[in-house]
C-alpha cells in the first residue's frame, strides 16, 4: 500500500515539474508581459520598462524560473500582480471557503451515489436499474462546467423567488427582469 503512494507521490511530483517546466516558456514566447497588462496596452515603453523591472521582467528566464520554483519550495509563491500581496495569503483566504465546499460537495456525491447504487442493485435488471444507469451515463457524458451553468440558472433564476416569505408579486417582478 505504501509502496503504491509513493508510486503517485513520484508521478505527482513529475508531472507539477514537467507542466512548470513546459508552460513557463510558453509564458515567455507570448507576445506582451504582465508590465505590459498592468499599464495598458497604450502605455508608453519608458512608462511600462518601471513595473517590469520591479517585477523582475528585465532578468533572464533561466533566473527568474530558478527563483520561481526556489520560492514554491520554500513556500514563498510571490506577489500577485493584480492584488499586489503575497500569493499565499491570496490561496490560504480562498481555501477557507473552498475546502469546506468540497468536503461537503464530496460528502453529498457520496451519499447520492450510495443511495442511488443500493436501489439500482435491489431492482437489478428492472426499469429502476436501467434509468439509474441512464442517467449515471448522461451524468458522466454531460461536462462539468456545462452542468454548473444549469445549476446556476437553476437554482439562481427559476428558485430565487420561491423563497420562504417571498411574496407572488415579488417572483413575478423578479421574472420579467
């Protein structure tokens, strides 16, 4: 078992390097830099050579990759350049609303599918078993950001006036809009 962890500890690991490795030259081959972004793409050279040698836009690829990953080793991920403060504040702020979120999205998936396996295998080979896996396979084939989209309008759109103690009046406005 340990030796099966550490297996995809190891591919883990080869793939953060090898996706850091590939997508941080890519960055550099585009067109444009974040100076560039920050001042505006009708900034002046003189007005965009200032944020960028701030940056650390002026030093060689090599360099500034080297102390990118000796950053992310350290825990140091940088300042972000949109919200300029540290990014790990940035990630461990966001964390505190996302893991709960997934921990209980994971707990209600599992539930679900518990729930929806045990009746599939008391009816097997009944309409039961056969629409549960009907709509297993629609729920694979379907992608995840579309699917989201239709929760959204769902729950955001169609339910948003049927609320406790929203009033008839209050949803038919809230339709036309």
């Amino acid at each position: 078992m340990s030796l099966f962890f550490l297996k995809r500890l190891i591919t883990l690991i080869a793939t953060l390097v090898g996706t850091s490795v590939v997508v941080f030259p890519v960055l550099e081959i585009l067109p444009g830099n974040a100076a560039q972004i920050l001042m505006g793409p009708d900034a002046a050279p003189d007005a965009v050579a200032a944020p960028a040698q701030k940056l650390g836009l002026d030093r060689p690829p090599v360099e500034r990759y080297w102390d990118w990953v000796s950053g992310l080793l350290t825990g140091d991920l940088g300042l972000s350049y949109a919200y300029s403060t540290p990014v790990g504040e940035l990630v461990l702020e966001r964390l505190a609303l996302t893991v709960p979120l997934a921990l209980m999205a994971m707990a209600l998936t599992t539930v679900l599918a518990l729930v929806a396996g045990i009746y599939a295998a008391a009816r097997h080979n009944k309409p039961g078993d056969v629409g549960i896996m009907a709509l297993t396979q629609v729920g694979i084939a379907i992608p995840n950001f579309w699917f989201a989209i239709l929760l959204i309008l769902l729950f955001s759109v169609h339910w948003a006036g049927s609320r406790p103690g929203a009033s008839r009046a209050g949803r038919t406005a809230s339709s036309r809009a």
